[in-house]
C-alpha cells in the first residue's frame, strides 16, 4: 500500500507488479435524478486526481421496496453505462437489492484505476510556496441538483431556460474532471491535484492543509464562480464556498508552473485561476478579500443539506 486511509485523502494506491492500481469508494446521496451518472463520475474524479484513469467500476444498488420498478433499475444502469463509456471504464460487478426502509434508491459506487509510479499524484509531495489552480468552477453539482430537485419550487421566480442550463450543469460544464485532470497532466508535472466534493471548495483546501501539514492562502476575488451557481445558491441563502462541488479540480503545481498550467487549460476551453497558495504555517488558514483577510470558514455539514 502506497497510500491509505487519511484526513483529505479521498482514494488508495497499491503496486501490483509494475502498476499502480488506485481504489476509490464513494456513494450518491443527495440526488436521486442520474444516480447512476453521478456514482461513474464522482468515483472517477478521484481517480484521476490521483494521476490514474479510470478503468473498472462496480455499484451497489440498494433499492426501495415500493416504488421500485423493472423501469427504474433499467434507467439505473442506462445511465451507469453511459458514464462508464464516458469516462472509459468497464461496469465489472457489484451487488442489486431491493432494501426495506428505504425510501429513495441509494448507489455506492467502487472504481479502480491505474497508473505507472512516476505517474502517482499525492498530496505529501506538496511544498511550502506551491500554487493552488482551481479548474472550471465552484458549486456546479451543488447548481444541478437545487435546479433538479426544486424545479417546480423555482418555477415561480424563473425561465425555463435558465433552469434547463442549470439541471444540465451535471453534463455541462459537468462534474467530470477527467479532461481537466488529463490536461495539467500534460501541461505540466503537478504535484498532486484535489476535487471539491461535499462541504464545497472551503472544505477541499482545509483537507488539502491536512494532509500537506501546510497552511493556505486563498484570495477569493480570484476564484472561479459561475453567474447560475450564485443566483441558486444565493436564492436559497447558500454558501458558496461550502456547497457540494463535483466538476472543481484544484491542482497543486510549483511556483513556476501556476501560470502556464492556466495558460494551457484556457486553451482547452477549460475555465481556471490561480486562487492561492501553501504556505510553511500550518495554523495559517485565511481567506483573503482585496487587503482584508479572515479565517477560512469550515463547513462541517454541507450547506446544500439545509435544503433537505
């Protein structure tokens, strides 16, 4: 085992030979619309920020008694096996129940991936001064599910068309990071990259300064926020920095790197910012706002919660 369980590390690597195989586990929750999509992508996020691609995935379908149809476990795996064509994984097992108590489908997903060692992106070879990148933007999950799951509440305030773009954040921009993932790759050699997931960007970089032992500086007029993001999240009195944000990459490079790295996803479409950077005082977390600074907030539920 060449990476266990720990605070802020979100997936395993384990040599097998000449490879190194990444495991990642993580279960779909919040949303009940694309289950099947969201588990693919979720699970794979965390593979590839660990330097891998994504390569085998099971799901646990646990399935509730009443309301369970031969329809609804179909539309499950349709939308399972278009992710896993999406991100260029095999669907090779798991486990389906139907599970007393439930009142809504849950999904747990496992995905494998692998990579060579030189490839292995993790979180110990960071370094005081190295930058932090963020790719795509905040609360792009956290704007597909309020859109999704409130649609006819939002209905009395705004357009079908705002709300169309909204639910299809989860495929555009999307909550992959894959092509993000892939392309600082190749731009550069990062020294480890980090997803945002639940409890939003804040928690992400608190996870980050745990497992580095490091603390963060981040300047949040820099941080990338989507106009639709901030319009549901603010209808709802959400903070964006601590809601669920499947689709954000943040990559740890080296001081020199930060701003060919952007330079290069710009390139490829893919909106990015360099938000801030490690520092050597670990107690040093701040979030900084023109020439004020303040505590970098913690989210120990995330905010999306509120609504359920």
């Amino acid at each position: 085992m060449l990476v266990g369980p720990d605070i802020g590390i979100d997936a395993a690597a384990v040599r097998v030979g000449d490879r190194i195989v990444i495991a990642k586990a993580d279960p779909i929750t919040f949303t009940a619309d694309q289950m099947g999509w969201y588990a693919v992508h979720v699970n794979a996020n965390d593979v590839a920020c660990m330097g891998a691609e994504p390569k085998w995935f099971l799901a646990v379908l646990l399935l509730p008694e009443r309301s369970t149809t031969q329809e609804v476990v179909e539309h499950l795996f349709r939308d399972i096996a278009n992710a896993c064509r999406e991100v260029g994984a095999t669907l090779i097992g798991g486990h389906t129940e139907i599970t007393p108590g439930l009142d809504r489908p849950l999904i747990a997903g496992f995905m494998l991936g692998e990579t060579r060692e030189a490839g292995l992106l993790r979180l110990s070879n960071c370094e005081p001064e190295d930058r932090l990148v963020l790719a795509n933007g905040i609360a792009i999950e956290a704007t597909a599910i309020i859109a999704r799951e409130f649609a006819d509440e939002l209905r009395d305030s705004y357009d079908e068309d705002f709300l169309n773009r909204c639910q299809n954040f989860i495929f555009r921009p999307g909550i992959s990071v894959l092509k993000a993932a892939r392309e600082a790759r190749r731009a550069v050699q990062p020294r480890a990259m980090h997803d945002p997931t639940e409890g939003g960007l804040a928690t992400a970089l608190h996870e980050i300064a745990d497992a580095t032992g490091y603390g963060i500086e981040v300047y949040e007029e820099h941080i990338p926020v989507l106009p639709e993001a901030k319009v549901l999240c603010d209808q709802y009195d959400l903070d964006l920095l601590g809601v669920i944000s499947s689709g954000a990459l943040i990559i740890v490079t080296g001081p020199d790197e930060a701003a060919p790295l952007v330079k290069h996803l710009h390139s490829r479409g893919i909106r990015a910012a360099e938000i801030g950077k490690l520092v050597a005082n670990p107690e040093r977390r701040v979030l900084i706002h023109g020439s004020e600074e303040s505590a970098l907030p913690r989210f120990d539920q995330d905010e999306i919660v509120k609504l359920f």
